[in-house]
C-alpha cells in the first residue's frame, strides 16, 4: 500500500486486504477459540436465569450479559475473515465440541434431583447414552474440520 495512491472509494476494500494479509494461521485459531469460550460464557449466564430462582434484577443482568456475550461472538464469528481456516483445526474443535457437549449434558441432565432417584442399571444406560453422544459429536466435529482443512488450503 505504500507509494500506492487509493481513491477513496477503494480505500476500504484495500485496507481490508492489507489486514487480512496480515492475519496468520495461529493467530486465526487463537480467535476462534475466543470466539468459542464467548459461546460458553454466554451459555454460561444463560443458566442462571434459567435454573435458578433469583430476584427479578439479577435475572435481568444475566439476560442482558447473555445477549452482549452472543452479540460478540456472533460478530466477531462474521467480521474476521478466513471462516473456514478458523473451523479447520481438527484439535480446537474437538476440544470444545467436548467442552459444549459436556456443559449442555451436565447442566441440562444432571442437574436434576431424579438422577438420585434412579436404579443404578438405568443410571449405568444414561451414561452410556451421554458418552456414545460425546464420541459421535467430536468425531463429526473432528471429521468436518479435517474436510474445511482440506478445501481452505
């Protein structure tokens, strides 16, 4: 861009390029991993609402921080360029596909008082239902990002 006159019109678009060029892989990958723990954060506030039964202005800040975590992430997920690089790493994806399988299973599921209550046999089948998701999740999770790994190179 130095020594290179730009007419103002254009000035955007070549500044976009001269970022993007500046961007390298691992710094990608250390984005979308701030990108994923902004997710967990918010599904994180999300539970407080949801689960518990707080007063009304605590509720209110937890749905507020909910949206502004999501919003960020949202944003930062569609304005930093080279997506499918971002979602390539077979590691980072499997990594958090645990991390988010794990945080909706143990929020949602054993969080509750029947889990007590249960024979040990149907405890047993539960888990065994909890671990053959996991496997599955992160082996497509790991599967997808292998084949955007391939097609972004």
């Amino acid at each position: 861009m130095l020594g290179k006159r730009i007419e103002p019109e254009h000035y955007q678009e070549e500044t976009e390029k001269a970022w993007i060029a500046s961007l390298d892989e691992p710094l990608l990958y250390k984005i979308q991993m701030i990108i994923y723990i902004l997710g967990i954060a918010a599904v994180a506030v999300l539970q407080v609402p949801l689960f518990s039964h707080g007063p009304m202005c605590v509720n209110i800040i937890c749905w507020a921080v909910w949206g502004a975590l999501f919003f960020a992430a949202y944003y930062l997920d569609k304005k930093i360029p080279e997506r499918k690089l971002r979602y390539s790493n077979p590691w980072i994806e499997g990594v958090f596909s645990v991390i988010y399988f794990l945080c909706y299973m143990l929020w949602f599921f054993l969080r509750k008082d029947e889990w007590g209550t249960l024979p040990i046999s149907e405890q047993m089948s539960l888990w065994a239902i909890i671990v053959v998701g996991l496997i599955v999740g992160v082996c497509v999770r790991v599967f997808l990002a292998r084949k955007k790994r391939r097609s972004a190179v």
